[in-house]
C-alpha cells in the first residue's frame, strides 16, 4: 500500500470519503478548515454533497436532514464551534440518527485561541448537548489513526442509530505524517427502513422525531436507548497498553498527548523507571477495565492531558479511587514536552527502582 | 343499488395526504386549514410517495402525526437547514416546512434567509399569525405595532420592541427566491388563492426553479382573546393593512 | 549506518519565505526512504507575513512528540528567529545560516554552523523565493540526509503539478547549495 504524506485534517476528510461519507456540512475555523476544503474540492467529483453553511448551527441541522433520509453525513467543527452545534447534537441523539461529527480541539473558554487543547474533554464525554444521552467518542493519536477510526466512527453511527464523534485536536489535525489508505474499501450497508427518504407509497410514513411529551413514554424511549449504550460500554472500549505488564508508574493519556507521554515513558524507561502507558482510543465508553486491569501491580497512576485535568475523574472512577492518581498538565494551547512529564514521573516515583 | 346512492356524489372528502387522525389545534385556528390546502397540493401533484416534510418548533411541531408522508421533527427555527440536507441528500423528493413566525423569523432567520439566498430547491409555508400560540401568546417579529401580547402587556411599543417583520417583502430582494406570496386563509375565495399560490410552490419546486415561500395569513383566536369568526375579521381588518396580499416574487413572471 | 536514525528538524524565518515548503521536501525525504516522518506548521494569524516556523522528525522509530523544541538541526532564515531558536539547539547539533538575512555569528562552540547566503545566491542566479530550496541543499550535503534521487524525487512530489516548470528551478536552487562552499 502506498503511503501518503497528508495533513491530518485532509486525511480524516479522504477517509470518510473512502468510508461512504455522501454529504458534509461546514463552516470554517481553525485549526479544522481543512476538512471543509479538502470536501469542497473532492465531493463534487463523486458526486457527493459539499455545502458551506450559514453557521455551524445550519451545518449540524443540515446533518440532522441528510441523517434522517439515512445517507452517510459528517460535519466537522473546532471547540467553540462545537458548542453552537450542541443543540443539534442533542436532537439528533434523540431522533436516533447517525452521523460523524469531527472536533479538532483548541484551547478555551470562549473564543481561547487555536492553539492544541483537550479542554472539551467533559464536553464531548459527558455533555454535548441537553438531555439523557451519549455519543461515541474515538481519540486518535496519529494521522493513520485518524483515518482509520474515521470508518470505525462511521459503521458505530449505523449500527446503533447514534451520532459519534472523533475528538481531535490542532496538533493532529495539522501535522503531516505517511498514512495509507486501503486499496478497495469495502462501504458496509446497514438497515436504514428507518429513514424518511420518501416512502414511494409502499409503506407507512416514517417519522424521525425527538419529542415525546408523555413522561412515561419518554422515560422508555430513553431507558431502550441506554440499553443500547450499555452494550456498547461493553464492547466497543478501545485502549492500546505500552510497557504496561511490569509498570510501577501508569500513565493515562490520549489523543495527541499520548505521543508525548510514550516518549516520556521511554525516557523513564531509560532511567530505570518501571513506567507503562495507557492509551484510551476510545473516551466514551471509557476503557475503564484496560485501565484498571492494567494498573494492578502499579502503586500509582499519572493522567496526562492538555487541560486542567478532566479525564482524570475517569481514571480515579477505573481504579474506584483504589490508588493514587496524580495529574499533569498543560492547557490554553500549551503542548506539555516529554521531559516535563519525565520531571512528573520522577517526582511521583521518587526516582529509579531497581 | 337505492335511488340515492345513484345520485350522490361525492364532492368532498379527506386528501390522501392527510391522516384520518383528531388535531390537537384550538377551536377556530386556522392550521387545520393550511394543513388541508398541503394534502390537496400533495394529492394533486400525486407526490405522497416523494413528500418529505419539517415541521420544527411551535403549535405544528406534531404536524408529523397528520401528514400521511415521511416527516421530520427539527428544533426550533432550523427547518430550511434541517430541509437543505434533505433535500441535498435527496434532490428528487419534494421537501418542504411548516414553520411559524417565531420560528421563521425570530429564531431561525439566519437559517431561513441563507436557504432562501441559496435558492434551496424547497418550499416553506410561514404561518403568519403574529403571535407565539405554543408558549402562550408571546410578542413575535411579526406582532403588530400596539398590538397587546403577554410580554406586550401595553402594546408593542416600537421605540422599545423595535418593528414587525414583512417577511414576503424581505425575502423578495434575494436573488435565490423563484417564489414568494403572501396569501390569507380567513374567507373562501382567499382559501382557494392560497391553495393555488402552494400548489404552484410546489410545482416549482419539482421543476427545480428555486426557493418558493408561502406566507398564510392565519389566526390565533386563543392568544387573541377573540372568538373564530372576530379573528378572522381582526385578521381582515388589522393584519392585511400592514401585511398586503399579494405575490412579491415570480420568477417566471420577470 | 547502523546507529538508529533521529533528526529533529526546526526550520524557522518569515511567513513567505518558504520555510512550510522546505519541511514538506525533507519530510519527502523520510517518506520516500520508508522512515517515519512527521511535519508540523506554525499555524493561524502569524503565518499572514510574520514569523513561520516548521517541526520536521524524521526517525527509524515511531516519533512522540511532533513539535521540536531542542532541534538536532535548525534552518534559519531571518534574525528574531535565529535569537529565538539558537540556544535550543541540542549539543553536537547543526545549524545552517542564510547569511545575506542574518548578521549575527553563532557564539556557541558545542554545535556546527554553516552560514549560506543563501537569498542573495538566489537572486544572483534568477531564483528569487528559492532561497529555502539553497539552504535545503546545503542542508543535504552536510547532513546526507538523502541520496540524489530520493532528492529529484521529493522535489517533484512536492512541487503542485500546475507549477511543474519549476521543478528544474528547484534542482537547480539545491545544486547550487551543494556546491556552495563558505570563504
């Protein structure tokens, strides 16, 4: 297979291409504009659909159209952008859509600046948007990967009727590295009976629709829809171990942070430190069992990330708080260096142990 | 076969495209009407099968229960964004939204001007009736000056509430409009000018001409605080001055 | 050869400069040679004519961190980013100059610097905005980093298909940094 040097934006953009994306809805800013670019020049040569729309909240109902008649949709967005999509998420969670929505996170509140960050950590895990519900959320941490969790993103949203979200960061989105693409990629078909894509008078009107004004049945509609995210705690949890078997020290991170944390990881290696990683490739559902299988013969764990720490509450939640889990990190753009999280380590280890 | 089963004929019955379903509308509101005029259009234009409607937030939100057609609920205000990916995902269907003056052109202008400026190949029919009817009878864009709702307890006051909105009229100056009339549905000759002014919107919309929009005049005898028939009157007498009737943009007539 | 390849690159000077550009081409270089490689821009605001810079890793192992902070080799090409970026520089680690931009000399003695005037060879040899393809060439020569085809090779991926006249402009820009020897 041949590999390509591609930006990270424009890789998850050929990918989702390649993984039967028809239509994509954008609006720009940085550091993700160049998913919208590289849609606006490639969809209309498949014959797919590019449209730059008014706001990010047109973007995401134009999602929520295209989900409903059941073609594969995405739409892609940076932190404050994905605040303004929201509410929009919460509809189409709760009209049991599909979609692929992209977060290339950069640092916040408000307008914050462009620079890396994964501050919408809480945002993405636990609340994008009103409401009882969940979105799948992939962490990639190379380009390759983006591409590839792009199609895993895309079959999740189909098979369980939801929308799912790789969170990205600017890091990743704008470095190059080789990837490759599959030669012939296989687009998987699911049910779509459910779409409301004209019914040719050949069966009852399908309706897609959020509202459900009596409590009871709201509350069943929401409690069979939580039957379908406990299966997918269950079996959709991704997280890779590095140097974990023997680990002393384990240190949790994702996304672009993880790069930086397995370099520090080998330094401390090289120092003597028994310390191991883990890499959750998935933040919702939370691999909690990797992590706490993983961490059983450590004395303490470090959660690395570029925020004031907001996946460590679902580090301690793993470990049911059973040892110490201390916290480094570095947000508003900052991208921590492995030689300040080498500092860490030594610091939490009290040096090499031999 | 009797006598009069060979003389009767029928000359009026439910469209098709309407279900078979009681409303959950007030005595007197007009939607039951407009809902009516869509289903003959439907029916007449045999699209049932290619129909795809949005209804977003405000009374019609569970208009998806009374057209036989697919439908899609959207929040408020994103109907022409919720319809646009439809209708970019699906360009053969006929695709249009139902969607109130709070909706349209309060909280959803943005989405409804920048469908409209597109030349989004969909139809909205915008039921004007001047007022908020789901949450209660609330000041909307389209409230008249003076005119007395629940967060205008003393009139709307121009100085404070800023002006309504001629939606037909603005939507006109955009380049993306192949069609815009306002129609009225308080007395039979204006019920059947509007019933034809949707079947030419959708019409168009099948020959691909463009944005069409339909403004319907319609009352609100609830929050008015009137009966059925003083609605239609107030509606006669206090809407039609400020919001003329009329078609405001034809495409095929320039 | 048998040492584990490692090279964290830093090229750093103006927006326009080229300096996004010369990272893609050495980047090329680990692609076509079937290393790992990874590229980060400076991007947003700053790079609308103010300073640029640009991470290049090119590695026999998979690579941490894309951003370089202590680079093993540094190409500059303006004055603030030289005061930036000098004492980054790891120990034992090269930097290359484009003297005709920079006045400053290097006053450290724990690295090696080469200084090319690289814009003014630019202009005096009709290649005007090749002057980050003069210090690529140089570049190459002291580091040997790539072979002469791995070379043509990347010039020519990196170069848009709609401006291919300049390829030979560009082997032209790197031939020029090869040969030039500094007084």
């Amino acid at each position: 297979m041949e590999r390509n040097l591609m930006k990270g934006n424009e890789a998850l953009a050929e990918a989702a291409i390649r993984a039967g994306c028809k239509c994509f809805f954008g609006y720009p800013i940085t550091p993700q504009t160049e998913i919208s670019a590289y849609m606006a020049k490639r969809m209309p040569k498949i014959g797919g659909v590019f449209l730059q729309a008014e706001s990010e909240i047109g973007a995401i109902n134009m999602v929520l159209g295209a989900a409903s008649t059941g073609t594969r949709v995405m739409t892609s967005s940076s932190s404050p952008g994905i605040s303004l999509k929201a509410e929009g998420i919460s509809y189409i969670a709760g009209s049991d859509l599909p979609c692929v929505i992209i977060n290339v996170q950069r640092g916040g509140p408000g307008l914050g600046g462009i620079q890396p960050s994964q501050a919408d950590y809480w945002q993405a895990t636990k609340a994008l948007g009103h409401g009882d519900f969940h979105v799948i959320v992939f962490a990639p941490s190379t380009v390759q990967e983006m591409v590839d969790l792009v199609t895993k993103a895309f079959d999740l949203a189909d098979i369980y009727r939801m929308p799912t979200m790789i969170l990205a960061d600017g890091l990743l989105g704008q470095m190059m590295e080789p990837v490759t693409f599959p030669d012939q990629q296989s687009i998987n078909e699911y049910d779509k009976s459910w779409a409301a894509d004209g019914h040719k008078n050949k069966r009852k009107h399908n309706i897609i629709n959020s509202l459900i004004l009596s409590p009871e049945d709201l509350e069943k509609s929401v409690q069979e829809r939580f039957e379908r995210y406990d299966k997918i705690a269950k079996e959709e949890a991704m997280a890779q171990c590095y140097l974990t078997d023997d680990a002393d020290i384990v240190l949790v991170a994702y996304g672009a942070t993880a790069r930086v944390t397995q370099s520090a990881v080998d330094l401390a290696r090289e120092k003597g430190i028994k310390a191991g990683l883990v890499r959750p490739q998935t933040l919702w559902p939370f691999p909690a069992d990797h992590i706490r299988t993983a961490s059983e013969n450590a004395s303490s764990l470090l959660c690395v990330e570029m925020s004031m720490g907001q996946m460590i509450d679902d580090v301690k939640l793993a470990i049911n708080c059973s040892k110490p889990v201390h916290f480094y990190g570095r947000t508003g753009g900052v991208i921590p260096t492995p030689t300040e999280i080498l500092t860490e380590i030594e610091n939490i280890s009290g040096g090499a142990k031999e | 076969m009797s006598n009069t089963e060979k003389t009767t004929k029928k000359v009026f019955t439910r469209p098709n495209a309407l279900a078979d379903v009681p409303t959950h509308y007030c005595p007197g509101c007009t939607h039951g009407i407009v809902h009516r005029l869509i289903a003959e259009a439907i029916d007449e234009l045999d699209c049932l099968g290619d129909a795809i409607g949005v209804c977003p937030v405000g009374c019609s939100v569970m208009a998806y229960d009374y057209f036989n057609c697919d439908m899609i609920q959207a929040p408020h205000g994103r109907a022409p964004a919720v319809a646009t990916g439809v209708k970019r995902a699906k360009p053969d269907n006929i695709v249009f939204t139902y969607q109130g003056d709070g909706d349209l052109a309060a909280i959803g202008t943005g989405e409804t001007v920048h469908a409209a400026t597109r030349g989004e190949n969909i139809t909205i029919i915008f039921i004007n009736n001047t007022t908020y009817g789901m949450t209660g009878g609330q000041m909307a864009p389209t409230t008249l000056p003076g005119q007395v709702t629940q967060t205008t307890p003393y009139g709307r006051d121009t100085d404070t509430a800023g002006f309504p909105i001629r939606v037909s009229e603005m939507l006109a100056t955009l380049d993306g409009v192949a069609y815009a009339e306002r129609v009225s549905v308080d007395n039979i000759k204006n019920v059947n000018r509007a019933k034809k002014a949707i079947k030419k919107a959708f019409e168009y919309q099948t020959q691909k001409k463009g944005f069409t929009i339909i403004e319907v005049l319609s009352t609100c005898p609830t929050n008015w605080g009137l009966d059925p028939v003083k609605s239609l009157k107030w509606l006669e007498e206090n809407m039609m001055p400020y919001y003329p009737l009329g078609v405001y943009k034809d495409k095929e007539a320039q | 050869m048998n040492k584990t390849m490692h090279k964290e690159i830093l090229l750093a000077g103006f927006g326009g400069q080229g300096i996004l550009f010369g990272g893609k081409v050495l980047s090329y270089f680990g692609l076509i040679d079937g290393k790992e490689v990874s590229w980060l821009p400076s991007y947003g605001p700053e790079m609308r004519g103010g300073t640029a810079n640009c991470s290049v890793c090119i590695s026999d192992k998979p690579i941490g961190s894309p951003l370089i902070l202590t680079p093993s080799e540094l190409i500059v090409m303006n004055s603030p980013s030289f005061d930036k970026f000098i004492n980054a520089v790891q120990p034992g680690g090269n930097v290359f100059i484009d003297s005709t931009l920079i006045e400053q000399r290097c006053e450290r003695d724990d690295i090696n610097c080469y200084y090319i005037p690289a814009t003014m060879l630019a202009n005096q040899n009709n290649l005007v905005g090749l002057a980050n393809i003069i210090m690529m060439g140089k570049f190459i020569k002291e580091t040997k980093i790539a072979q002469p085809e791995t070379v043509k090779k990347a010039i020519e991926m990196c170069v848009p298909p709609s401006r291919s006249h300049l390829i030979e402009a560009n082997l032209k820009a790197i031939e020029i940094g090869m040969n030039y020897k500094e007084d």
